[in-house]
C-alpha cells in the first residue's frame, strides 16, 4: 500500500461512498484507476465517523475484528469496518486483488514485503520487507496487484482503531506468508456477525 491525501467533505455517508464506487466500476477502468478515485472517497468517508453505527464498532479483546458493511450485489466489491484492539496484527498476507484502507479512528503500522521468487509455487515464497508505514487518522492506503499487495498491519498503539476496508472481490480467503520457512499457507477470514451471539464470527 502506499498513502494518498484528498480534500475531504462533510456529510458523506456510507450510501455516497458505495455509490462512488459503483459509479466508478460501471466504468470497468483500470486497477490502478480505480485505486485512485477509491481513494479519493475513501479520504472523503473517513473525514468523518458519524456514519458508523455502534455496532460496527464492537472489538474483541482475543483478536482484529472484521465487520461486513456493504456487499456489492454484483460480487465486483466488499466494504469492511476492522476494529483493532492494542497490539493486534494481521500475519502477512495477499489479496489477490485491488484494495484501498482508511482509518476511521486512531492509526494503523503497516509493514510491506516484495516477493524476490518468480511466484511460480503456490506453496512457497522468498518475501523480504520493503518499508514500515504509520496511517493515521484520515489517511488513506491502497493494495495493487501483483507488486503492492503483500502486507502486515496493526495497531501498535495503546488506544482502539477503526479502519474502513474495500476490497475488489469479496475477500473470504488470503495467503498467509512465513518469511523464515518461506511456506505459503491459504487462510479463510470471516465476518464479525451480531446474530452470532456472545461468540464474534472472525478470526
Ligand atoms: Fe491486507
């Protein structure tokens, strides 16, 4: 990911923000086109939280959790609100797809790796960091396939952080990455769901 500024506007809700993303994929551009006016809106939903409701802002004290804010009836795109307690991270992983992330509340360190291999095993990768990033409050970072998707990020504060995700599939399962042993592992991610009860539906 790399961080972008835009101007931002008040009174922009979740419903404009998916309707700026329909508006601009009914154009069927470019990734790297998408990644910017993505950006863009993003910058401008995240100026603001007055939009998200309390219950996409329950965390969980055992790990990140994932809240399902929008599914693009069509498949082309999931909205996700992620509420991270201190000190929790994601493993480094892919997304096998674009991606833009803005923080709501607080901050985000993320921590990006180049593939060096010539990806040509689906169970081994040779990773190596490339840059640490702290995303604050406002800001806004995007994933592009294939070079600028391998990533960690948490909250290495000592306050909660709400971040905004979108990603351009719906994102249920990534690779997850041992840059020592260099094994590549597929994981499947979940949505927090209140009808699950005591229990959030994550990992
Ligand atoms: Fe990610």
């Amino acid at each position: 990911m790399t961080t972008m500024s835009t101007t931002a506007t008040s009174g922009y809700g979740l419903r404009d923000y998916v309707a700026s993303i329909e508006g601009v994929l009914a154009r069927r551009p470019a990734n790297k086109i998408i990644i910017r006016e993505v950006s863009a809106a993003t910058k401008q939903l995240c100026a603001s939280d007055r939009w998200l409701e309390e219950r996409h802002r329950v965390g969980n004290p055992d790990r990140y959790t994932r809240h399902l804010l929008h599914r693009d009836p069509q498949n082309r795109f999931v909205v996700l609100a992620l509420v991270w307690m201190p000190g929790q991270m994601t493993p480094i992983h892919d997304h096998s797809c674009w991606g833009v992330m803005g923080l709501i509340q607080n901050s985000l360190e993320e921590v990006c790796y180049d593939r060096l291999d010539d990806g040509k095993r689906a169970d081994y990768a040779e990773i190596e960091q490339s840059r640490g990033t702290d995303v604050g409050q406002g800001g806004v970072a995007y994933l592009l396939p294939p070079y600028e998707e391998i990533h960690r990020i948490g909250n290495t504060s000592d306050k909660p952080t709400i971040s905004l995700h979108v990603y351009g599939r719906d994102l249920d399962e990534v690779n997850v990455f041992d840059p020592v042993s260099g094994k590549v592992s597929p994981m499947r991610i979940k949505y927090y769901s209140p009808e699950c009860g005591k229990e959030p539906f994550v990992i």
